[in-house]
C-alpha cells in the first residue's frame, strides 16, 4: 500500500518565483524522517532537505524549505528564488520502520 | 571520494539470462538499500540490508536475490530475468536505516528483451 502521496505529477514556475510541492503520508508510526530528494535529468539522486517527525520546528536549507503539519500528515516543499537548475523531479520520502517514496513531481523552472 | 559506485551503468539481456547489479560505499555505512525506480511509480524497496549480516525483504522483492558480502558490498542478483524487471536500479546507504538520509548511486538502467 502506497504511504506517501504526491498529487501533483508535474508543475512548472517562472524563474525567481516560489513554488510548493505537497507531500502528505500515513502512518502510525510515532518517531519517524521525512525527506524531499531531487533528481535533475542526470538521473543522479539528490537529498535536498530531513525533517525529524519529533522537531516541530521546520527544516530549511538555503532556498528550500518544508513545511510540516504531523496531525495533518503533510509535508510541503517550498523553492524560493527558484533557478533554472532547480528543474527536476522531486520525491518526498518516509522512513521508520518501512521505506516509501512517492510517485515524484516534476518540475519546470521557465526562464 | 566515491560514495556509492553502482556497475554496470546500463545492460541488456534476454528473458531467462542472470546477472548480479553490484554496489559498494566507501563511506563506513551500516545500512545499504536496492531501489527500482519506474516511470509514475516512484522508487520501490527491493531489499536492505540494515547492518552487515543481515538482509530483509521490501516491498517488491520477488525475482531478486541479494547478498551482503561485507559491510561495503551488496549486490542484487537476477536469477531469471522477465521483462518486468526492465526497470532502473539504485543501490544506496545510510549511516543507520536512512534516518539522515540516502547516499545514492548513479543508477543501472536493465532492459529485459
């Protein structure tokens, strides 16, 4: 049964603007990571941000941050000042005592 | 500094040949992970291997067999290959069952014909 769930299959931004991807989970589970990873056409994966399911304070790094909401399950990546290098799918990721990934967004930074 | 080394980079066989995907990590890593990644399905966990010794199934692993040769190694072998499993493979480690995050390698791509 899938646990992690990306709705949207593909979105594109203009460059310098933000965009959000989303990202919602199940699990019962109560110490658990969440992971945004990126993979540019390289095909090479990239882990781009790690959110601790105990934190309640959000991950950030550099232009990305997430948002997370454990009661709601969801965990939403925001690109700010988004770069033509930023163009890549993304997948959202669970680990506790299983491992998921989701189905990826693919996203299109337009010049 | 390597990191994850993943060989061959792309293969081809026949239904019914065999072949064994290899990966190793020079980065001291406990745990090491086999991923198939198909097109709208996201990455699939074949098997891991949480600690040297040991090896456990994920959510897709029948057709597969792997083996942790050491703390560094772990292949995944296919004993008959289908064209299902056309597909690209990643092998990847964590310090200890991916809490801080994946190391991937560069991927194999299969084709089954």
């Amino acid at each position: 049964a899938q646990t992690v769930t990306q709705s949207q299959p593909e979105m594109s931004v203009q460059e310098a603007e933000t965009v959000t991807l989303s990202c919602t989970y199940d699990t019962s589970e109560s110490n658990y990571y969440l992971f945004w990873y990126k993979q540019p056409p390289s095909r090479q994966m990239i882990l781009v941000i790690r959110q601790e399911a105990y934190k309640q304070q959000n991950a950030t790094e550099n232009r990305f941050s997430v948002n997370f909401q454990k009661a709601a399950k969801s965990f939403s990546l925001k690109i700010s000042d988004s770069q033509l290098g930023d163009t890549a799918m993304y997948f959202c990721a669970y680990t506790g005592n299983q491992f998921y990934f989701g189905t990826g967004t693919s996203l299109t930074v337009i010049p | 500094n390597a990191g994850v080394t993943q060989t061959p980079k792309f293969q081809v066989l026949k239904t019914g040949q065999s072949m064994t995907l290899q990966c190793a990590q020079d980065m001291n890593h406990n745990s090491m992970y086999w991923y198939r990644q198909d097109p709208g399905m996201g990455l699939r966990l074949i098997y891991y291997s949480a600690s040297e010794g040991t090896t456990d199934k994920g959510e897709v692993p029948n057709g597969y067999n792997v083996s942790r040769l050491n703390k560094r190694e772990f292949s995944l072998r296919l004993e008959s290959a289908a064209p299902s499993q056309t597909s690209v493979y990643f092998c990847a480690s964590s310090k200890n069952r991916a809490n801080y995050g994946y190391t991937f390698g560069s991927g194999t791509r299969l084709t089954v014909v």
